[in-house]
C-alpha cells in the first residue's frame, strides 16, 4: 500500500460536555475554528470537507450543510459514515483525496449537541433503535445498546476468566486521564469499588462500564507532508491504516474476536510498523470490555489475555502501553458519531508534545483505532511524528 | 421473564414488520416453527437472512425448519430497560442462542430465573404470540433427568 504522504496540520474541539448554549452546527464551528487557527489557516484555505451524520437533526446532506454553514468552497466534499470508526475514516480518506490530487487541504469536522438533546428517556430509546440491533431479529427482544456489549462480556469471561474488576480497571485508568483534560465532561476520580458497585445497566456491565453521552465536536485538518512541513505546528504524519468488518449484528456471530484483527493488521503492514514499536494506544472505548477485546486483536497480546494486560497500571500514562490518555467516551466526552474523533486528536497532541500534565513521554508513534456497530466495523490509524 | 411479565409488555413491544426477505419466517413462526435459510448447493445453514449464502455466494436458499435445539453461546440480564415497553419486564434475559444447526440468533431465554442462566445451558424454542401477525419464537431451558 502507497504511503500517502499526509499530515494533520492542526487539530481543534468545541467545549465538550454539557454545553447547552450551542447548536451542533455551532460545536461544529467551534471546533473547525479552533482547528484553523491551530494549524494557522484560514476557512479559504481549505478546499475540502469531511464530516459525518448526526442524530439529533435532520440533515439530508451533512457535508453539504456543514461546508455551507462554514463557507468552505469544497473541490471534495463526503459524508464519512463507518459509525464510531468514522473519526479515522476522515483522516484516512482526506488523505486520500489529497493524495489523488482532488484537493490540497481538507478539514474534517463531527460532532453534535448530543447530551442537551435527548432527554435520558429518549436517548435510552434512540439507543436502543437507533440501529445497532437488528430492527427485525433483535428489538423484539429487548436489547438495550450496553446488553450487546454484555453479550461479548459475558462470553469473554466465559472462555477466558476476564473478571469485571478486570474491566473496571479501564474505567478507573481512563477517568484518570480525564481528570488532567482540563475539556474532559467526566474529571472525579473513581475507584473500582465504585465501578463494581455502580448501578447494574445490563449484567455484567455497570454504568461505570459504559461510554457517556456528552455535547461536543472535534476538528481536524489534513493536508500534503510538503505543505504541513510550512505551517504553524509540528506535522502529524498518516503512517498507515486499516480496515476491517466481519459481522453486521451481534447476534449472528462470534462474539469475543473482531474484525479489528484485519484493520490493526492491516495498518501495520501499510507502516511497516508492529505493536511493540507503538509508544501508546488511541483505543475506542464505548463500554470497558471493548478496549479489552481491541487490545487482543490488534495484536498488543495474545486472544484471552486482555483482562490480565489492562490490570496493575499497564494502560496508565507511564505504563507499558498508555490507553486512550484524554479520557476517552467513558469519561472525556461521547457525542455520537465523532466521539472516536476525539481519539485521533490526543494522538495528535501526544505525538506533538502539547499533551501537558498527561504527556507520554518520547511519544513518537501511536496507534488510534476507531470501532463502530457493535464491534462490527473498524479503522485503524498509525500516525507518526516523523514521515515515514 | 415470567409469563406475567412477559404479558404484560405485549401490548407496547416494538414488533417484527415483516418484508419480502423475512415473511417465511414469520409466517412460518405464526405456526410455531422455526425455519432459518439452507444453501442448496453447499447445504450451509445460515441467519440472519441473507440473500446469498455467506459460505458459497449461491442465490439458491431454502426456508428449512430447523430442530429448534440449541445452547446459550451468551446472555445477559438486563436491569434497565431500553423502552417503557419492557420496564414491567426487567431483569429479564436477552441471549445469542447457538441452534445445533450451527447458526446463532437473539432471543428472549424465558421459563427460568435470570440468575439460573449459564452460558452452554441446552435450550429449546418456544413461540409466544404477540399479534396475529407476530409470534416471537423464545428459547427455553430443556428439563435435564
């Protein structure tokens, strides 16, 4: 696969959490601008537009609405919808658009008033129908998003002894991160007590397990290596990417290996790069369980180990491998489809050095890995703070 | 879920519209038997249904009733419910059903305590009635000597 020769030039979010005085047009806003004047561009510099559905308004067009509300006069526009990998489907298909020669510097944009739109009912009820399970073979019954995710949790700790202190512990590192993210929605620290005694949402998930649902957007641009090289911040260079999907509802399938198993291959061979050369890891993390199962099948250890590698401080800012060091869905924020943007942004400011309190130290290369469905679709991203 | 609080989410639970891919099933459902899509040319069993077979690619499938015998391959109870419809209902147990035919499915466990559920556990369909349209095949624990 041909290197693309692209770099995140300047990365931007709105204020995340709940932020009640803005429409998801204007967190959209909020964030390209921050964005922009990151990368020290102006909205006429930009010649692309990438962004992806949102739930809480009807858009016919989303890139259309979002390229007109900014004043973008796109040569390339598209709606990326790969549902929660959709946040390095942008980056990785901006990269494409540059490197095919369409245009020269794209900004991808997502994100929505999610929190200050649903009341809890409906945001409960949208979840549940809003196309996960199978509209015809599984809302019948009763499935709420969290008891999918207690399908695959319930049947790893079946075949391989995962406990849910085990997954308690990636809420307990992640809410730590988020507690030095001065943007993140959730900063109290929690213990794994707290998890395990947290209310039972869908066993054996508490709600501690689960992502939250938060107002925000995040904003990125990308552009050629040779133009990122003259601009404002250090570049962040495209190293490699993959793709993966292997079931379409979780009722029909295996449920504890993923089709994250092709994406992180994939990703490493396009960068010639292995886990062990990653100095930390972007991974998604809508409920516990799913950085556990990710963790295993992008190769950073074996199929079953997962419960054990996540223990004893490993996926902790200054452990073996740092996870997901903004805080990530379950506590930075998770407004919809752009929540996994967020990721790429972290990954962004680490490998840049801007991280602060929460730096990773010598960070150089990372891993941020994108899973949508239920861990059903996935894109898988190396960036780098050297081209390849 | 037991058969009082499964009555009692009759009324409001989100039903099955059935379309020209699925109507089989559920017709064949109405009369309490479970057929899921057969290839006639690999004799692969498949569901969801599709319309070509995931092994061989072949259109030529085939409604087949199955033995309605399985194993719970998962399962979880569900303490908050994702609809008013079903909040008389919780905890009851949502479950990945793997039928011996070798295909899996989500269904309802029904006819034992939640708590009582174990991964492997035998099971066998049930069919409740919603409508005179939809009949929610279910699974049940099998009675072991």
């Amino acid at each position: 696969m041909a290197n693309l020769r692209a770099a995140i030039a300047g990365i931007g979010e709105s204020r995340v959490g709940r932020v009640p005085d803005r429409s998801a047009l204007q967190l959209q806003t909020d964030a390209a601008q921050a964005a922009l004047a990151d990368a020290g561009l102006k909205i006429s510099d930009i010649d692309g537009l990438l962004t992806t559905p949102v739930r809480v308004e009807h858009w016919n067009m989303p890139c259309g609405i979002v390229a007109h509300h900014l004043g973008v006069r796109a040569k390339y526009l598209s709606t990326v919808d790969i549902a929660g990998a959709s946040g390095c489907g942008m980056i990785h298909q901006a990269a494409m658009a540059i490197g095919s020669g369409q245009c020269e510097t794209v900004l991808c944009v997502a994100g929505q008033n999610l929190l200050t739109h649903s009341t809890r009912a409906s945001a409960v009820k949208s979840m549940a129908e809003g196309g996960s399970a199978h509209p015809q073979f599984e809302v019948p019954y009763g499935p709420l998003v969290p008891s999918l995710y207690a399908l695959v949790a319930q049947r790893h700790m079946h075949e391989y002894g995962t406990t849910p202190e085990q997954m308690a512990e990636v809420a307990v590192t992640l809410r730590r991160h988020a507690s030095m993210n001065p943007n993140a929605h959730k900063r109290e620290l929690i213990t794994i007590n707290d998890v395990l005694n947290s209310k039972k949402i869908a066993s054996p998930l508490h709600i501690l397990d689960c992502a939250i649902v938060s107002d925000g957007a995040a904003a990125a641009i990308v552009t050629s290596a040779e133009r990122a090289r003259d601009l404002k911040k250090k570049p962040v260079h495209l190293l490699g990417q993959g793709y993966g999907c292997r079931h379409s509802h979780i009722g029909d399938t295996e449920l504890t290996t993923t089709g994250a198993v092709d994406a992180g291959a994939a990703a490493f061979k396009s960068a010639g790069l292995k886990p062990a050369d990653m100095d930390f890891a972007q991974i998604y993390d809508c409920f516990t369980i799913t950085v556990i199962v990710e963790l295993e099948d992008l190769g950073f250890c074996k199929k079953g180990e997962g419960g054990h590698f996540v223990e004893g401080g490993r996926i902790g800012i200054g452990g073996e491998l740092p996870v997901t060091t903004h805080g990530g869905l379950l506590s930075a924020g998770h407004p919809g489809l752009g929540g996994g943007f967020f990721h790429v942004l972290e990954a962004v400011r680490q490998l840049r050095g801007e991280a602060g309190e929460r730096q990773v130290k010598d960070a150089e290369v990372a891993l941020v890995h994108g899973n949508g469905g239920v861990i059903s679709i996935h894109c898988t991203l190396i960036l780098g703070g050297a081209a390849a | 879920m037991t058969a009082e609080a499964l009555a009692k989410v009759v009324a409001d639970r989100p039903l099955p519209v059935p379309d020209a891919a699925t109507g089989p099933y559920w017709e064949a459902a109405r009369g309490e038997r479970l057929v899921i899509p057969r290839c006639d040319d690999c004799g692969h069993y498949h569901f969801y249904p599709r319309t070509l077979c995931p092994q061989c690619s072949s259109p030529r499938l085939k409604w087949t009733q199955v033995s309605g015998s399985g194993t719970v391959y998962s399962f979880t109870i569900i303490h908050r419910a994702p609809s008013a419809a079903f909040a008389t209902a919780v905890p009851y147990v949502v479950a990945a059903v793997k039928l011996a035919e070798g295909p899996h499915l989500m269904t309802n466990i029904v006819g034992a305590a939640p708590d009582a559920v174990r991964i492997g556990m035998p099971v066998k369909v049930v069919f409740q009635k919603f409508s005179g349209e939809i009949t929610l095949p279910m699974f049940e624990p099998v009675e072991t000597a």
